[in-house]
C-alpha cells in the first residue's frame, strides 16, 4: 500500500493547461495496517475519499490522530518532494509508518467535519489528559513562487515537529486534507507567473556583446604526454609479459618435454655394432639352404 510521494502525484507532471483547477491532493499515513480500497485511485470525489477513511477508521487502529487542513494548493506544489520533504519521507513508509493513501486529484473537499465527530465520538481515550486528536489548520501560501515554496516547507516541518514532539512519533494516525486556490489567488498567482515569464524574455541573454579569438589549446596534450611519460617506473609505463607471450610459453613447454622425452629414449637404446653387420660366411649360406 506503500507509495512514493511523486509517484503518487504523477499527474503532477501534466501540463498546467491540463491541469484540474478545481482539485487538490489527500494523504494520509498511519503506523497501523490499515484496509482502504480506492488506494490507487488517481482522481477520486471527496465524499468517497471521506467515507473510505471512515472505514479504515472505523476500529480506530491507533491512539492518536492528526487532521491537517492546507488551503490553497495544488497537486503541482507537492510533484516536488523536496518542498515538502517530511511528508515524502513519510508516505515513503519511514518511522513506523505502516499504511499510506495518496490521491492526486480529490474533486471537492474532504469532510473534516465528519472525520471530527467519529473520533470524538468513538476515538476519545478514557483518559482526558492523554493526547489523542489534534486539528491543525495552516495558512494558505502566497502566490509568488519563492514565498510559496518558503511556506510548503515551513509548514512541512511545522507537521513533522507535532508529530514527533506531541504524538511521540509512534501509533499515530494523520489525514492530510487539501483546498484548492481560490479563483482570485489562482488568478494572482497566473498574473506574477506571467510577468516573471515576460522579465526573462526582455532580460539579454548575455550582459554585452562579448567578441574573442577561439584558439586551440595544444598545450594540454604535450602537458599529458610529459606528466605520462614521467611518471612511474618502467615496468608501470610497458607490459612486458602480454597475454600473447604466456599463450607462447603455455605452448612451448609441453613441446619442450615431449621433445627430451624422445631424445632421452634414443640416447638409452643399447645395441652392439655387430647386430646391424650381415653373415657372409658358410653358415649363413646353410641357414638359408634349410629355410
């Protein structure tokens, strides 16, 4: 059930023409195992997200419970895992993290009224004092892109502090809910988009006009066949003892024996002169009378 935090967004990566302007991004991780169907969905309504939460809730599988509401945001703000680092580190199944649910494009909102009053009503410890739930409500980030991008991860470690200080960073549960823009701050943020798009355009790719003389270095060659010629010893500069040679002395030596072998078996033969002389005398002619 486990997801990467840009794999989950991966409509994150359409062209801003195609984007959904009416939608925005759910997450939720817990340290519990838990059952929600729709976990791969990509575009879901907020009322089925809201009521398949409810159900993974519905046992309440952990003691404490975090519901964040981030106004004002996109799909687009979280394809970059490095503006919201601790939640990616935490929809990557990190620090006891068990379960994860992303989906990129929630039509709606999500029912934060409804998660609210299931917990109260079915959560709520026996003990008061004991931390159990918590509402965490962040301020929509500016429109200009450097501020925004200050804000996601202001308030990504302003999340992962809560949850490590006040849960204790263990058996813990935390929905994530988003908003998307308003028109007036979708409209804010397309205007200063545009005008800084329309900045670099009118901005000189270079400060002046710059003329020079291309020339070939040649010296860095002679400088790298002086520093390789000098250094090392001989035997590091040559090989000597190639692969060819030792195939060559592989050969040779089997040769080499099978050679003396016979050399040494001639040299140990005994044999007289007088075996190799032919009879003539009598006897020899009645020898081959009687054959």
């Amino acid at each position: 059930m486990a997801k990467t935090l840009i794999g989950a967004l991966a409509l994150a990566s359409l062209p801003s023409a195609l984007a959904f302007s009416n939608t925005s991004p759910f997450f939720l991780f817990s340290t519990a195992d838990l059952l929600i169907p729709a976990a791969d969905a990509s575009i879901a309504d907020s009322s089925a997200v809201t009521a398949d939460v409810l159900g993974a809730l519905k046992h309440c599988p952990t003691r404490n419970y975090v519901i964040v509401e981030q106004p004002g945001v996109s799909s687009t703000d979280y394809a970059d895992a490095r503006l919201a680092p601790r939640l990616a580190h935490y929809m990557t199944a990190q620090d006891g993290v068990r379960s994860t649910f992303a989906v990129p494009e929630v039509v709606g909102q999500i029912d934060t009224d409804a998660l609210r009053v299931h917990l109260t009503s079915n959560c709520a410890p026996s003990n008061p004092d004991q931390a159990w739930y918590a509402l965490l409500k962040a301020p929509a980030p500016a429109t200009s892109k450097a501020q925004r991008e200050a804000d996601l991860k202001t308030q990504d470690d302003a999340l992962d502090d809560f949850v490590a200080d006040k849960m204790g960073g263990q058996d813990y549960t935390v929905i994530y809910t988003t908003a998307p823009q308003t028109e007036a701050q979708a409209k804010a943020q397309i205007e200063q988009e545009h005008e800084a798009q329309q900045t670099y355009e009118m901005e000189p790719p270079y400060g002046q006009n710059v003329q020079m003389e291309l020339k070939r270095d040649t010296w860095a060659h002679v400088r790298r066949a002086n520093s390789t010629s000098d250094e090392g010893g001989l035997f590091e500069r040559y090989q000597y003892f190639t692969p060819g040679l030792f195939m060559g002395f592989a050969a040779i030596i089997p040769l080499f024996l099978i050679l003396l072998v016979g050399i040494r078996a001639l040299t140990s033969l005994e044999v007289s002169y007088f075996a190799f002389s032919k009879e003539m005398g009598p006897n020899a002619q009645k020898k081959q009378q009687q054959q």
